[in-house]
C-alpha cells in the first residue's frame, strides 16, 4: 500500500512532467507504429528442430530443393488446352519476367517436366512451381514483383494467380493491417459511448480512452524496435491492438471511477495516491495475472506463438505503467473537473444498494447452492461442442475469397491433384550407396511397405523410376534385337541362296550337307553382327518367359548404362531423388494434406519397419503440421502448469489466503470453457459463417485453445482481482463476510459490467476482421469477457464466497483484528 501511495504522491506532485514525458514517448512513438507490420513476418510455425524439419533442412543442403517455392496457377478458361503449345507458349511467356529474378532457382512447368499432374483434371487449368533460393521470409518481400512480372508477361488470354505459403503470409499481413484500421473505427467511437453511459460526464469517459490509445500507441512503437532484432508474427499486431485498446481502457475505467469516489471526501492531492494506493494497487496485481497468462506462450519454440507473447508482455507493461504514471498524472491536472461536462447526475453507493445490484447480490447469497448447480448446468450447455472439437493447422482458407493466394489455392484444391503437390517424403539412409543393388532392394522394400497402407494412394522412389526405366531400356533392346535377328534371318537366306547358286553353277550339283555347312556359318557371322550392333541386357533384367523381369541389381546395372546416362529424365530423377547417402521417397496420400486423415497416414508411415540396415526420416507438409500439433500440445502442460502455479502465488500474496487464489483459478478456468464451446460451434460447425464471413475450416486452429487460455485466463482475472480488492477493503474494516461480499459486488458490479462491454466491444470488433484465428481470438475473448463478468463474477463468485464465509480469508485473516470483528449472524 504504502509503495503505491507513495507512487501517487510522486505523479501528482510531477503531474505536468509526468504528462509531458507521455506526450514525447507518443509523439515519437506515432512515427514508427505505423510501420510495424513491414517489419512483421509470416509463418513463424519452426523451430522445435522436429523430425520433419529435420527433412526439409536434409533436401535443402543435400538435394538442392529450393528453401521457398512459389506456385504460379494458370486459368485458361472452358475450351482451353493446358498440355497444348500455345497454352504453355503463353505460360512460358508470362514466367519469363520471373525466370530473370536474380532470386528464382528454378521454375518447373508442364512443358518443362512432362509431369502430369501439373495439369488440372479437365485439362483446361495448369499451374508452374517457382523455386528461390532465399528464405519464406525473403520470398515473401518478392512476392508482389513475382506477380508484377507474371502479369506483364501475360497476354491477358490466361487469368494467373500467385500462391504458395509466402503469398498467403503476405496477404495475411494486408489483412491485418486492414483488420487494425477497420477494429479501431467501430471500437474507439463504441467504447467512448459506453464510458460515457457508465461515468455520466464526457470529460471522464475520455480519460480512459487518450489512456487506451497512449497504451497501444506506444506498445506498437516499441514492437517496431523490438522486431528489428527479434522475429515476430504478423499477429501479434492484432493482439497488441486489441488487448493495448482493451486493457488501457479497463484499467483507466477502474481508476477513474476510484478517484471519482475519493473526491467526495478528499481534495485532489489527497485523492491522487489514494486511488493509486487502492485501484492502482489492485491495477498492478492484475495487470500481474495478465501478464503472467501471455508469458505462458513464451515456453513455446514457434515464433509465432512466443512473439504473440513478447508482444502480449509488452502491451500490458505498457498499459500497467501508463495506469499508474498518465492517468494519475492526468487526473490530478482534472481534479475536480473530471466531472465536467456530465449528461446525469452520480447515485450514491446507497442508492446503488438498493437498486438492482443490490437485490441481486441478496438474491444470489440467499440461495447459493441453486446459483452453482444453475451456473454450472450453463457452462456445461456452453461447453458441450467442446466434445467433438478437432485441431488442424490451417492455409490459405484463413484469407477471404477476395485475395490472390486464397483465389489460387482454391483453384488448386478443386481442379489438380492437391495432395501430389504436397506428399509424404520419406527420406531413408540405406546400408550403402543409394544406387546400389543392395541399398535399392532396401528402397524397394520400404516404398512397398509404404505403398500398402491404406491411407497411401501411390509411392515414388528412384527405384520406381529406375524399374521403369529398365523396363523400357529392355524393351527397346528386346525390339532391337527382334528387328536385328529378322534382318539378320533375311540376309542369312540370301547369302545362303547365293552360295549354294555359286556351288551348283561351279560343281553343277550341291553335295550332301552343303546347305547346312553354309546356312550354320552365315547364322554364325549374323549372330556376332546382332551382338555387335545390340548390347546385351545388364544382368539382373531378362526379358524371357512371363515378360520382363527386373531384379534390384538389374536397376543398379541400368544406371550405369549409356542410356541411362544420356536420358534427361534419369538424371532428373536422380537429382531429385539422390542426395549424398540418402534417397527420398515420396507417398502421395489419399486425403487433403490438410486432413487430420492424412496426418493419421504420417502416422502409420512412421511406424512402418524398415528394412535391415536402413532407417528413415519423415517429412513433408502433412507431417509438418503432425509434428507442429504434437509439439504443441506436448509443451503445454508446462506452460498451464506455470500459468495456473504462478498465479495461484500472485493473488495468495495479494489475498493472503489459500481459497481466494484457488476459488479463483477454477473459476476462470469455467470462463473458458464458454469461449471454447462458442469457437467450435463457430468456426469448425460453421454456425454463423454468414454473418462474420469465412469459410468454415471444419476443425479448430490447433493453436487457438492455447493462445485463448493465455490470454483469457489473465484478462478475466481483472474483474476478479478489482471485485475480490473491493470485498476485502470491506472485511478488513471489520465487515462480516456476507456484507463484505455484498459491499465489494455492488461497488464493481456496474463498474465491471462497464468494463467488460468495453472489452467485448473491442475484441468483438476483431471478429468481424478478414483472418479467421484474427476473427476466433476476438469471438472467443468477447464471449469470455460477457460470460465472466456476468454469470461468473456476478453469481458464481459470490455465491461460492458466501458458503466459504470467513475461510475466504483463511489464513491471512483481517490485517487489524479478527475476534473484534462484527458477528454475520447468517455464517
């Protein structure tokens, strides 16, 4: 008490200073906020060092695959033909202005490639795969001059879009910039209305919002610095915004209604550090909670969960300081004119009482059992869609159908193949050189196992390639050596027919035995002929009996053949399928690389058996996102566990008691399940997509559960720290129990509700933004907040607190005296 009284004798006495240092740090803090979001990046889901990252760092360094790929998707319209020459003379034209980037590495197209599957089904559509050698993040930033020269290459005869993971994060980075804009139109005019509703007076109600606005202002400035060194998510732009705006604003609400109440028995000098000694007291242990919820997220290894928490630290430090330096400051240069301008006049507490706060508070404490089973038969309803929640990782389906990644996309999930443009790679270690006959028997054998699975619709390997390759290296010399032998046959005749003419003519008469002397030696010099002229078949290929048979030693002896030297197809093949001791498999999967299905396959796959002597590595977009799940949720335990200990011990020190911090942490824990029942129903069941504009995505954005608990969790323990500060004011001053409860619900209940309309109102602006974890985060947050300062903190709390009676406060007890303390004739 006393650190904070002094803090509010020192703001008031610096007032002017104080504001001034205020007006300075935003004044240079609004030249660079507005640059932050070129300095945020994409992506961000890297990091844990899991097995598939393990993969794709292995094809980066050993087998020269691009860091970054863009795709580059060609409509050509209803009668268009993708495979033919015209169609990919106009492709190739549009791709020249990209293929002269000194970043792209590679550009890989149907013309180029031959490969089918970069052809849509109804073979009107292709698309081009652009590889960079450069980071996503690099690729990112060349993006717009990608489609730039895409488009000036183009004749206007095929509609392209450019897509891929770094257009979707750039797009996703214009959305947020928008959704920021769009947020903080309807929110600031919005919560202004309802401060001036909750205060009466318009000069009280703008206080907290020049606090709100400081809070994210400054916040956002110092993001800026802090992303020059520090890589942090496109989203944490949002979740500055919205929680800079909410807290700001909730906490300016807190205090001035605080200071509002010490002006009617204390001067302004004397109100000052006693709002900043009760509000601010209570203001720093709850900015405490919240920020102890965000830092939750820093125990994860993705960037974009750990920048969201930097950024989520940042802005409730900033609000937390600007709550007990500005507003204190401002409110002693108000002083009592900070009732100016009011539209009604102020009620007394005692006429609060007697209204609807205090009806209600009676009502509750009379009947608290039925008040628990009744909350709790709720919250059950809210979280019931809960039940049948899925996660996934989701792609461009977050962006509205308006913007060219997601266009693209679509289009590529509806007219190709969508899972062959993202297999399984499965990149094995074999018990010798990749090429050889024992390490491709071994190859044989796992992409065969591979194969058998039920989720796997076709497997590629260079054993295949080169099987088939073999195959076709022994039919071309089976028909070679079936010409060779017929031409061979003919001439055999003839110069068997011109010997036995020349005999005759000479002898008159052909002995005995002639003619099969004659035909055994020309057979014989044909023979060594065909052998010249038709190599034999390498050992390990035969083409007898059943047809062609082609064994492991076979494929090795027909790498080493001139033909497969010469063929531009082999040697793709080994470029891409042969790296140092390594081969890679890929499996392509039945399901969207998406679908949990697929993940499932990645599964199985991994539990393959591998061959004596081999093992292997899974990788690819599928197992990617497996793996990011499994990370993930792995991880968290130990950031509930440090959230839920760390914040039991924040409000024992506060309460001094051992019920408080536990009745506290559980029921905040309720006011999650609301938030998570409504995602669900939402945005995996599509309930209400209409209205807030998205394609539902049929499962939950596997991080949303984590970030909605670090960040609910701390936000609704506001009002319970502001409600529990006022109860306690009240027991300590030698109130009972039941009247101390009753004292602190009627004091906040308006101010609370105030508050949280505010915050509903801000976070509920974000769920009508473009992104749809921007919009969840927003929906969930507002459905918490409604949820926790109404059901919650009006009735539950009280209502447990009224059974508990004076072990509320056990052990702390009262801070003066406990057995002097009046008699609650109900406990």
């Amino acid at each position: 008490m006393k650190v904070f009284a002094g803090l509010g004798h020192f703001t008031y006495r610096y007032r002017w200073a104080v504001v001034a240092v205020w007006a300075v740090i935003m004044i240079a803090g609004a030249f660079f906020a507005p640059n932050l979001a070129d300095r945020l990046k994409g992506g961000g889901f890297d990091g844990a060092g899991t097995e598939a990252e393990q993969v794709r760092g292995a094809l980066e360094e050993d087998f020269g695959f691009s860091p970054a790929t863009l795709t580059v998707v060609f409509e050509g319209g209803e009668n268009a033909d993708a495979r033919g020459e015209e169609f990919q003379r106009r492709a190739r034209e549009a791709l020249g202005g990209v293929r002269d980037m000194e970043e792209s590495s590679s550009i890989t197209t149907y013309a180029s490639s031959g490969d089918e599957r970069l052809v849509s089904e109804d073979g009107t559509d292709s698309y081009a795969l652009v590889g960079f050698d450069a980071s996503a993040n690099e690729t990112q930033d060349l993006v717009e001059e990608v489609r730039s020269r895409v488009e000036s290459g183009n004749d206007g005869e095929l509609e392209t879009y450019v897509t891929g993971a770094p257009a979707v994060y750039l797009d996703i980075q214009e959305a947020s910039n928008d959704d920021i804009r769009r947020a903080e139109a309807y929110a600031f005019p919005l919560a202004l209305v309802i401060l001036v509703v909750a205060f009466g007076s318009i000069v009280a109600a703008g206080v907290p919002v020049l606090v709100g606005g400081a809070s994210v202002v400054t916040t956002l400035a110092l993001l800026y610095f802090l992303s020059g060194t520090y890589d942090m998510s496109i989203f944490s732009l949002s979740i500055a915004t919205m929680l800079g705006l909410g807290l700001g604003i909730d906490y300016a609400l807190f205090a001035v209604s605080r200071f509002r109440e010490e002006l009617e028995e204390h001067e302004p000098a004397e109100a000052v550090p006693r709002t900043v000694a009760t509000a601010g007291r209570s203001i720093f242990f709850s900015g405490t909670a919240v920020l102890i919820g965000l830092s939750g997220l820093l125990f994860f290894p993705f960037m974009f969960m750990r920048s969201i928490g930097v950024a989520g630290v940042t802005v409730v430090f900033v609000a937390v300081a600007a709550a007990l330096t500005l507003l204190p400051a401002m409110l002693g240069i108000l002083g009592h004119r900070v009732n100016a301008l009011s539209i009604r006049r102020r009620r007394s507490f005692e006429a609060t009482e007697a209204g609807f706060w205090g009806r209600s508070a009676e009502a509750v404490m009379r009947r608290p059992v039925i008040v628990i089973v009744a909350v709790g038969a709720l919250l059950a309803a809210l979280l019931y869609p809960v039940e049948h929640m899925k996660v996934g990782v989701p792609e461009a389906s977050v962006l509205p159908q308006s913007y060219e990644s997601r266009a693209g996309d679509d289009l590529l999930k509806q007219e190709f193949d969508y899972a062959a443009l993202n297999p399984v790679q499965i990149l094995a270690e074999t018990p010798d050189d990749p090429l050889s006959a024992d390490s491709l028997a071994a190859t044989q054998k796992l992409a065969g196992r591979v194969g058998g699975l039920g989720g796997v619709e076709s497997v590629d390997s260079i054993y295949a390639v080169g099987e088939e390759g073999a195959r076709e290296y022994a039919r071309e010399v089976s028909e070679a050596r079936a010409d060779a032998e017929e031409q061979a046959a003919q001439r055999v005749d003839e110069e068997v027919q011109n010997q036995l003419d020349e005999v005759e003519s000479r002898l008159g008469t052909v002995p005995p035995g002639t003619e099969e002397r004659i035909r055994e030696e020309a057979e014989s010099r044909a023979q060594e002929g065909i052998e010249g002229r038709v190599p034999d078949l390498p050992q390990g290929i035969s083409n007898e009996g059943d047809g062609i048979q082609v064994t492991p030693q076979g494929v090795a002896n027909f790498f080493d053949t001139e033909q497969a030297r010469d063929s531009e197809e082999i040697q793709q093949a080994l470029d891409t399928y042969v790296g140092g001791d390594r081969t890679l498999i890929q499996a392509v999967t039945e399901s969207s690389p998406y679908d949990e299905q697929a993940r499932q396959t990645v599964d199985e796959v991994r539990d393959v058996a591998a061959p004596a002597g081999t093992s292997f590595l899974v990788g690819g977009l599928s197992a990617g996102q497996a793996d990011f799940i499994s990370s993930l949720y792995g991880t968290a335990p130990y950031a509930l566990a440090f959230v839920l200990g760390v914040t039991f011990l924040v409000l024992f020190f506060t309460f001094r008691s051992v019920f408080i911090p536990l009745k506290a942490v559980i029921v905040n824990m309720l006011s999650l399940t609301a938030s998570f029942g409504a995602v669900v129903w939402v945005f995996q069941d599509g309930h209400l997509s209409g209205l807030l504009n998205f394609t539902p995505l049929g499962f939950v954005d596997s991080t949303l559960p984590i970030l909605m608990f670090c960040t609910i969790f701390g936000v609704s323990m506001d009002y319970e720290v502001f409600l529990l500060s006022r109860m306690r004011e009240a027991y300590e001053s030698g109130e009972p129990n039941s009247v101390s409860v009753r004292k602190g619900l009627v004091s906040t209940a308006g101010i609370i509700t105030s508050a949280a309309a505010i915050l509903v109102v801000v976070t509920g602006a974000f769920a009508f933004a473009e992104i749809i974890i921007t919009k969840a985060i927003g929906l969930g947050l507002a459905v918490a907040i409604l949820v926790d300062a109404t059901i919650i903190r009006i009735m539950l709390v009280p209502a447990l607190m009224r059974i508990l009676g004076d072990w509320n406060w056990w052990p702390g007890g009262r801070k003066k005296i406990f057995h002097g303390a009046k008699h609650d004739p109900e406990e």
